[in-house]
C-alpha cells in the first residue's frame, strides 16, 4: 500500500473504475451470449432482437471508454454476420 495520500486516492478511484468497466464488459458478454444462443437455437426473431439490444450495449461501452471503437465494429461485424446467416 502506497503512503502518499494522492496515491492513495489513486489505488481507490482505479480500483472503483476497473470494477465498472468489469460490470459493463460483463453486461457485453451476456449481451452476445444471448444472440449466440439465439443464433443456435435457429430463430431468426429472437437473434434480431438479441442483436439490437446487444448493438446497444456495445455501443454505450464504447462511449464509456471501455472498448475501442474498432473493437466494438468489429464485435458489432461479427454478430451481425452472424445473424445474417439463419435463413
């Protein structure tokens, strides 16, 4: 533990940052597990909605500053390709 006091402060507003940004990228995750399952149930509706709010997700961390915004095209990609397929 550090013995300056803005040190300190440091360790503590990280450690609060990193935990938001562990939710939010948790909160992704479960978003894409859901249009996967969709994807492998085979229904096309349910993956539609999934990827929306899933795109929605993406997108709000992006503007949060947890994920680059190449990463979340390339996430965004790749669902939607993915959704595409189901005929």
């Amino acid at each position: 533990m550090a013995n300056i006091k803005s040190s300190k402060k440091r360790i503590l507003v990280n450690n609060a940052k990193a935990a938001r940004n562990k939710a939010i990228k948790s909160e992704v995750k479960t978003m894409i597990k859901r249009v996967d399952s969709a994807i492998l149930a085979g229904d096309k509706a349910l993956a539609t909605t999934a990827l929306n709010e899933a795109i929605s997700q993406i997108n709000r961390a992006t503007t949060k500053g947890v994920y680059h915004k190449n990463t979340a095209g390339r996430k965004i990609s790749r669902l939607t390709k993915a959704v595409n397929k189901i005929a």
